[in-house]
C-alpha cells in the first residue's frame, strides 16, 4: 500500500543519524536530570555506604572515553562512506548512512557521554542527596553494561561495514524491497492508466529535481474535492522540469491553492531516493558491476556476485499483485516498463562483461532464468541475451573461451 507524504517523511526522519543521536541524548539527559527526584519515591533508605561516592570519578572517566569513542566511530563511518564511494557506487551512500547498528552505536556512545556530562555537573552542585546517588549509580552500572554489548556488537560490525560484499548486500535488499512494493502494487495506490484526453492541462512543477515520492491519497483527496481526473506521469525517479510536467489532469482548473496542493502531493529533491524507486537499485548494481569490470578494477568476481543480486532482484517482479478495487481515488498512476528495469539492472554487464568468460557465462544463465521465472520478462531477457552474444562474438579474442561462453546462452542456473 502506497504511503503518504507525512508518513513517508516520518520514515525517512527516522533513519536518519541525527535523529536517533537527538533521541537517546535526550534521553541520557533526562535520566541524569530525574535520579534526585526519582530517589524521593524510593521507600527504602540506603543508611549504608555501596559505593555511591565513587559515582563522580565514573562517570568522569566515562565522559572522557565516551568522547574519544565517539569521535573514533565517526572516523571509521567516514571511512566507510569513502571506501563504498569509491569501490562500488556513490549511490550506496545513502544507504551505509541509514545503517542501524553504526546508528545505534554512535547515539548510544554519544548518548553516555551527554549522561555523563549532566551527571557530573548534578554532582558537582550537590543536585543528588544520598539516595539520589544511588540512583544515579544504578543508572551508570546500566549504562556501563548497554556500553559494553553496544562497543562488541559494534567491533563486530565494523568486520564487514562498507566493504563490497556488505555494500552489494545493502543495495540488493534496497531494490528487492522497492521491486517487490512495486510488484504488489505497480500502480502505486491509483488506477491503471487510461488514454490522457487532448483537452487535459498539464501541471508544471515549482522546482527542479527528481521526483522522490508521489502522494496518492493526498492527489485523490484534492481531485475529488475539486472534480478532476489526474493522469500521474512523473514516477519516483523521473527528472522534473518546466517542460517535463508532473501529470495531466482533466477538469478545470483549480485556484492556486488547490493547484499549489497538486504540486504538494509530488516531493521533489536533488538526489534519488531508494524507497519508492526500484530503477535506481538496478542501476546501483549496474554500476558496481560496471566499476568492477573496467580495466583499472578487473575484478569479475564482484561482477558475478552483482547478477546473483539481479536475478534475486527481478524475480520478484513474479510475485502477485493486490488486486486494484473501485475505491480508488481518481488517479491513474502508469507502471514502470519492464524493458525499463531490465535494462538498468543489465546495461553494464551486456556492454562491459562481454570479454569474460565467466561474467558472459553467468550472464546468460541470469538472463534465461528470469525469463524462465518471470514470463513477462521472457522477450526483454531475450533481447538482451542476444545483445551479449553478439558482443561476446566481438570482443571475445579466444575461440575455445567463446564457445564455452556462448554454450551457456538459453541455459538457466
């Protein structure tokens, strides 16, 4: 089910790094800030010494190796952003920032540290009584523990994090994931599209970019409040512009209110976005498997791992879509053209891999196999397959390692 733009934004909000460092530094605030009056409601009077006084010279050394944590993982995050930019995509970027565990692990480091901090001044302005030192112990015990499985979950992590494998992985998941929303529901929360009647006006958009997220239910609420017919042509991935407009609605035209909440239904950025945009992870792994097999990389292994990716990739365009009822608003949202889509996951291996034998084997078993498994895509994968043996037949110097590379094509495995 297609999402809305305030849920859609929400969303996005919260894989984003700042967010959850906000959160959980709020939160190490407010645990500092309520041990006082937290310790009030404690019936049971601590009369005995458990260590409470030594509290001050923790969370002193905690403040200080937090910040030195902290800055060490930004450093290391950096650097996977780096090393993924240049050995895979730029556009897998986006995806190692909104990484859960790095995520976890920097807010939790920060977040110690801002308890820390708040601690210490509590104690130095004698906030905490005896039994507000004791909670305030409790509290850094705890944090002490979340620090330590948080710093081994992250050493573990950083084994792996930006490195080709974790970064093809990243983007893989990330198509399959906006390949099968799409498959389930290709047009998006809106009807099939219909033939766009001559007299339908064309709505422009107020800015220059690429469509990242089209709000249906939002178009449908306006259209049915002003009585018209919107025929959706800018899907998330299309570059927008005064001559490329947004779609064609039929009916009159609004004041600028209404037309200013059409154009507010389509968000419009600088850059990509993988959500609701399966072309653009098939173009990332065309683009990892495109670096990996220029001269400079040679490096066709990665090139083999990016088609096992495509083929888990595509296939699930084979899976069932909901069915598209009546109640519908009245937007007509046209699918992405599965020639479209094969192409972008294919175009650097059919032009690039053509020279090696294992590249060009693998690639025409893929093909076959997504022709086999989803029949709507048998023609293109055909198409293409015969692309790559005529490339193979040029370029392919070796007669024996020609053969054997063109033995494979039509076989599925």
């Amino acid at each position: 089910m297609a999402t809305t733009r305030a849920g859609w934004l929400i969303l996005r909000a919260g894989r984003q790094i700042w967010f959850r460092a906000a959160a959980i530094s709020a939160a190490g605030v407010l645990i500092a800030a309520s041990a006082g009056p937290l310790a009030r409601l404690i019936p049971y009077h601590f009369t005995g010494d458990i260590g409470q006084n030594s509290v001050d010279t923790v969370l002193q050394i905690i403040a200080s190796s937090m910040l030195a944590v902290t800055t060490f993982s930004l450093t290391a995050m950096v650097s996977a952003y780096s090393s993924a930019t240049q050995l895979a995509t730029p556009r897998a970027t986006q995806l190692l920032i909104s990484d859960r565990t790095s995520q976890n692990a920097l807010s939790t480091f920060l977040g110690a540290f801002v308890f820390a901090v708040v601690g210490v001044i509590g104690l130095q302005t004698e906030l905490y009584g005896g039994q507000g030192r004791v909670v305030l112990l409790i509290a850094t015990v705890a944090l002490i523990a979340l620090v330590v499985v948080t710093l081994l979950r992250w050493i573990g992590h950083l084994a792996s994090f930006g490195r080709m494998a974790d970064v093809i992985d990243r983007v893989e998941d990330a198509a399959c994931a906006a390949v099968s929303a799409y498959a389930r529901d290709p047009h998006g929360g809106g009807r099939p599209p219909v033939p766009v009647p001559p007299h339908a006006w064309a709505l422009a958009p107020d800015r220059i970019g690429y469509v990242t997220h089209v709000d249906v239910e939002a178009l449908g609420k306006a259209a049915r409040r002003h009585g018209l017919i919107c025929h959706v042509e800018a899907l998330p991935g299309t570059l927008v512009h005064a001559a490329r407009p947004l779609m064609h609605v039929q009916g009159p035209p609004p004041d600028d209110e209404g037309r200013a909440a059409l154009v507010k239904a389509f968000t419009v950025e600088r850059h990509r976005s993988f959500d609701h945009d399966p072309r653009l992870g098939l173009i990332a792994l065309a683009e990892i498997a495109g670096r990996a097999l220029s001269p400079a990389t040679n490096d066709p292994g990665t090139a083999v791992e990016v088609l096992n990716a495509l083929l888990r990739t595509l296939s699930r365009l084979g899976e069932a879509p909901d069915p598209c009822g009546e109640d519908r608003p009245p937007v007509h949202v046209p699918s992405e053209p599965g020639e479209a889509l094969m192409r972008d996951g294919f175009v650097a291996v059919v032009r690039d891999g053509a020279g090696e034998e294992e590249v060009a084997m693998r690639a025409f078993k893929v093909l076959a196999a997504i022709g086999t498994t989803v029949p709507a895509l048998a023609d293109v994968a055909r198409t293409l397959a015969e692309e790559l043996r005529a490339n193979v037949e040029r370029v392919m110097e070796d007669p024996a390692a020609r053969a054997r590379a063109l033995s494979a094509d039509g076989a599925a495995g």
